[in-house]
C-alpha cells in the first residue's frame, strides 16, 4: 500500500522503557512490551506514577465516546540527569543511559489507540493526542514539525534532545535526541498505520545501554523516603482518595496516606522493611501532613 499523503508530523524519539496503560472504564492496567504489570513488580519504580497513570487513562477513556477499551502508549525515562545544578533523585536508576532527560523516572505520551464495540481500534491522530494529553495532564513527546513527509524526512537525525527544556531543567553539552519519528497526523487502523524512525547510528555503542535494573533492594535513608514520599502526595492522588471515601478531609488524608505507602513499599521494599519503629512513624507523620495540606485542611 502507499504511503498516504497530506500533513504529517515528526516527534522526537525517546530513549525508555515502552509501557502500556489501558482501561476499560473500570479496571487500568499498566504494562510493560510483553506483560502486564503486578503491584509488586520491579520495573524502574513506575509505582511512583501509578496514581497519576490511572487517572489519565480514566479521563482518556470518559473523553471517548462509546469506547470500549482506551490505550496509552508511552515511554518510562529519566532516572539520572547528570548537572550539577540538578539534585539526584533518592533509590532511582537510569532508564537508559546516553541521552539524559531528569533525575526522577518520568512519563512521556506518544499515542492513544481507541477500541469501539463496532469497529476495528484507531490510533488517534497526533493532534487529537496532544488534546488529550493536555486534558489528563500528561506530557507528550516533543513536536519536531508538522507538514508535508518530504519535508520532515530532511529534518536531521542529529540534535539535542528537547526533553530537558521541556521538564524546565537546565541543558547538558552534546545530550543528543536518540532520534526522531514520522507518521501521518491522521487517525489510522493499527493493519494500516505508517510510522518511519530514524535513529541515530550511535546508539548501537555501549553508552547507550549501560542501565541496571531497578534495585528493589535500595538502601535509602529516612531522608530520602521522605523526599519520594512527599513527591507521591499530589492531586491525582488526592482525587483518587476522594473517589473511594467521599468528602470527609481526615478521611480523604488517611486514604493518601496508605496509598502512597502502598506504592513507596512496592517501588522500594527493602529500605521500608528496614524502617525503625520511630522512623515509620515519622514518615507516616509528613505524609499526612502533607495530605492534609494538599486537601486544604
């Protein structure tokens, strides 16, 4: 088949781990290339995003009239941003290395495919995903051009990663993008759909794949559970909380409470488990301090 014709667009590619966030209304689940992910599951402590991927794909999914199933695809990235204006992030690891874009793990949107009872599912076109982005409050991969493909195909492979800017960090010297991507900004089914990447040919050297797993075993210090906690109290999570248990603030704080420690044990079992009584105790106090701040008490 030919390629189609008209306006496309170019977005610059992501060096990451790939996710999937679907749901049906009802259920969300997130999910790596080839499983789905458990609570429990070690992979680049996505449960510090969990909340705010819930509720993204629930909004993406009530934005959508009588879909049946909606899909966010996206990639994990960050983990280190080597500056030294830029603080590290406590108990992360580098999602890939080689290109840096922050110190914390991240989620970045590229496409929303959309299933209906009657039809075959449709990729959204790239305009309808950054509305939609822009609605649930996830950020989109950055926008290299728009318009015809055979002026977007002379758009160089080498350039720095927009990334950064994008996140308000300060530029790091030759942080080059891993590579740009090319499809039609059209609504296309997944059998008939043209996406071109262009990837630099650096990539294949060692510097670019020289991330460790996400250690589970990570030894933080009061301190820095404290700094991840309090990232964890947000407003996604305030209206997630509000959802389950009503209006009641002291309610509402408790259930932020046992979320985020929910998610904080999951990403980080070994230094919970190794919390002393009185440093439990004083982690649960600033979340819930934090909670009820962020509730307006």
């Amino acid at each position: 088949a030919q390629a189609p014709g008209g306006t496309w667009v170019a977005t610059e590619k992501v060096h990451g781990a790939q996710v999937v966030v679907a749901t049906d209304g009802r259920v969300v689940r997130v999910g790596k290339r080839k499983a789905w992910l458990e609570i429990d599951d070690a992979f680049f402590g996505w449960q510090l995003l969990r909340v705010e991927l819930e509720a993204a794909a629930r909004g993406a999914f009530a934005a959508q009239a009588d879909a049946r199933v909606v899909r966010l695809y996206g990639e994990l990235f960050g983990g280190s941003y080597p500056h030294p204006e830029v603080a590290a992030s406590p108990g992360t690891s580098p999602v890939q290395t080689g290109i840096w874009y922050a110190p914390d793990v991240r989620f970045v949107l590229f496409d929303v495919l959309v299933e209906t009872p009657s039809a075959e599912p449709v990729f959204l076109a790239h305009a309808e995903v950054e509305q939609l982005a822009a609605a649930v409050g996830l950020p989109v991969v950055p926008l290299l051009g728009r318009g015809p493909r055979a002026v977007l195909e002379r758009f160089p492979v080498h350039f720095p990663s927009r990334v950064p800017a994008l996140l308000g960090l300060p530029p790091l010297p030759d942080n080059i993008a891993e590579g740009f991507v090319l499809k039609p900004d059209a609504r296309a089914t997944p059998s008939a759909r043209y996406v071109v990447k262009h990837k630099i040919p650096e990539l294949d050297e060692g510097r670019f794949d020289e991330s460790a797993p996400w250690n589970p075993d990570a030894a933080l210090s009061l301190a820095e559970l404290q700094e991840v906690a309090a990232r964890l109290v947000n407003p996604a999570r305030v209206a997630s909380a509000r959802s389950k248990v009503g209006t009641d603030p002291a309610t509402i704080a408790e259930e932020v409470l046992l979320d985020v420690l929910v998610d904080l044990e999951a990403a980080f079992p070994a230094a919970f488990r190794g919390l002393t009584p009185e440093a439990d105790e004083a982690l649960r106090a600033l979340v819930l301090e934090r909670a009820q701040h962020a509730i307006g008490r």
